[in-house]
C-alpha cells in the first residue's frame, strides 16, 4: 500500500545535482590552493589553509541558515567533503543556543567533535610513541 501512494524519486536528477554541488566544492578548493600556492605557502601549507577555509565558509553558511538550503537540493554533494564535516559540529550548536552560550550552545558543540578529537589525539600520541620507541 505504501509503495502505491509513495511519489518515485528523481535518482537521476538528485545525482546530478549531488555530483555538480560536490564537484563545485572541489574546485573551488582547487581554486583557493592555487591562490593560496601563488601567495607563497608551500603545497602543505596551502591545503591546510584550503580546509581551514572551506569550514569556515561551511560553518558560516550554517549559521546563516544557508548551508541547509544547499544541502536540501544537493544532498550528499555537500556532505560528503569537509563542508559536512563543519555543518554536522556548527549544526548541534545552533540547536541549543537558547539554552546559552556555556551551557547550550558551546558545549552542543563538541556532541560531534568530541569524540573525533578524543580518538584522533589519541591515536596521534600513540603514533608518535610507536616511531619514538621504534627509533626512527
């Protein structure tokens, strides 16, 4: 009964839409390592200048209520690379901000970077005592 009364999905055109918003990400991150390449910082230095600014770019643009709008048509076009990544930590904020900024919104904001944080510092540690102790 269900499947008779559901309206079928445009796959096609959700795809398309998914593939060109993810695709636009890229190449504006593109973009900005070039730029970012041709100011004078070093390949390494510049990727880490290009994710710091596509989430803050994603973080801002939830808190202005835009992200969610994009990512309504396009789907996993913004959520697959790192734009996701700063809406699903800015996201759980916004919710609880309300409740003030202590108690609500700053510590909603660790609900989805907490543990992200605790394992990759974690596993960093371990790491380095592993090269340290294996004497490279």
């Amino acid at each position: 009964m269900v499947q008779s009364l559901e309206r079928p999905s445009p796959l096609w055109r959700d795809a398309a839409w998914a593939f060109g918003v993810g695709g636009a990400i890229c190449v504006l991150g593109q973009v900005l390592l070039e730029q970012y390449q041709r100011l004078g910082l070093e390949k390494e230095q510049a990727g880490t200048a290009v994710s710091v600014t596509l989430v803050l770019a994603a973080a801002v643009l939830t808190g202005l209520g835009l992200f969610d709008k994009i990512a309504k048509r396009a789907g996993a076009g913004t959520l697959v690379p790192i734009t996701g990544f700063a809406n699903a930590m800015v996201s759980p904020a916004l919710e609880f901000k309300s409740e003030g900024f202590i108690t609500g919104a700053a510590a909603k904001l660790f609900v989805v970077a907490g543990p992200v944080l605790v394992y990759g510092i974690s596993a960093s540690v371990i790491y380095g005592l592993l090269l340290w102790l294996l004497g490279r």
